[in-house]
C-alpha cells in the first residue's frame, strides 16, 4: 500500500534534471519503474478487490 506513492516520487526525482543533475535514468529505465510503479498499483487495487 505505501509502496505505490514511495515508487511514483522515486521515479519523479529520478526522472528529474533539477534534482539529479546529469545523473537521470535513461528511457528505458525510466519506461521500466513507470510499468513497475503501475503493476504494484494494480497489485494493490487487487489486494483490495479480493480482500
């Protein structure tokens, strides 16, 4: 349940130039934690669906 909102804010600071400087993820890991944060969402909302 907390997961969700601690992996969106870790993929917009990671995403973020003003944050990291020259040190962001690429696209490809930037699409792969953005489909990661989606699957854990969906895991949750299932979680809560069956429970």
């Amino acid at each position: 349940m907390i997961a969700v909102p601690i992996m969106a804010v870790m993929m917009l600071l990671a995403s973020s130039r003003r944050t990291m400087g020259d040190n962001v993820i690429g696209k490809q890991l930037r699409r792969t934690g953005w489909i990661a944060t989606a699957a854990m969402a969906a895991t949750v909302v299932a979680m809560f669906v069956t429970w």
